[in-house]
C-alpha cells in the first residue's frame, strides 16, 4: 500500500468492502493532502479528454464519459455526507441513498468544461467539510451503505473511486 495514510488506519478501519478503493487512493499523508493530489489529478485528467469523446459511450446501455465523471462528482458528494454524519456520531442512521443510475444523471449536451466546473466546486466543499474535522473526528467509525468507515477512510475512497473510473476511462473510451 504506497498511501501513507493509508498505513494510518486501524484494522477497523481497513473493512474487506472498502479495500478496493483505499488501495487506489493518490498518495498523501493528510485527508487534505489526499483531496488536494486527487483535485491535480482530476482536473488534469478532465483537460485531457477530447471534447468529441465527452458524449461517447463504448457499447449499449453504458454510459457516456460525461455520465462517468457526473458519477464521479455524485459519488464524492455522498462520501462527504457519510462523512458528516459519521463525524457527527450519527451512526443510527446509515445512508442508504448511493445509486448508480441516480449518480450518473447528467444533461445530455454538458460539455467537459462545465463538468471540470461542477467538479472543482464540490471539490471545494468536500475540502472544507473535511478540513473542519478535528483527528479525532476524522477517526470516529460510523456505518457507510452498511460497511463500518471513519470520515478518513471515506476520503480515501473519494480518491480511489476516482483514480478506478479514470481507468475505466482510459481502458475503454479513449
């Protein structure tokens, strides 16, 4: 595991489910160091696509790239909500609402620059949200879509969420 943070986590911590997406995660030793690298790389990978390729999907019934970065955004705003809940001890109430369908709605003629905008203001908020975490905040467990995760872990999920579909991406669109 290259992540330094990721070597910060208690076994706790390292739930089986979650695995996937932590050990993909930019490097950083801080949650802000994380959601900062991951911004660069995001940002630097939308840039790159060309425009032509936004609307493109490789098969029937797959998504298009922009219904992929769309997911991407969708997908950072729940984690931060998970991870407000959890450092406010609400961990009665897991959430439940992560969809796939639902987080891949886009408008069908966005271009990539509106995408790249809409990311960098949630990017935006997710860094705050997390930069008001005390440590000991960003370590509280809680339940996330029925897997035990602290906000830290959730912000590491963020990055390998994203870093997974920049893959999927490359594999398969560009």
């Amino acid at each position: 595991m290259p992540n330094s943070l990721i070597k910060q986590l208690t076994q706790q911590e390292r739930d089986p489910q979650m695995m996937f997406y932590l050990e993909q995660s930019v490097d950083g030793v801080t949650v802000s160091e994380i959601l900062q690298n991951s911004e660069e790389v995001m940002i630097d990978f939308i840039e790159a696509i060309p425009e032509e390729k936004i609307s493109y999907k490789y098969g029937f019934g797959k998504w298009t790239v922009a219904q992929v970065l769309q997911h991407i955004i969708s997908y950072e705003r729940i984690m931060t909500e998970s991870g407000l809940k959890i450092a406010g001890k609400k961990v009665e109430d897991p959430i439940g609402y992560y969809n796939q369908i639902t987080t891949a709605r886009v408008e069908k003629d966005i271009t990539k620059t509106e995408l790249l905008e809409r990311f960098k203001n949630v990017r935006k908020q997710t860094i705050k949200t997390f930069a008001n975490f005390s440590e000991e905040e960003l370590k509280i467990m809680g339940i996330h879509e029925s897997f035990p995760a602290s906000p830290r872990t959730l912000v590491l999920c963020i990055s390998g969420h994203q870093q997974h579909h920049f893959e999927v991406i490359e594999e398969k669109y560009l």
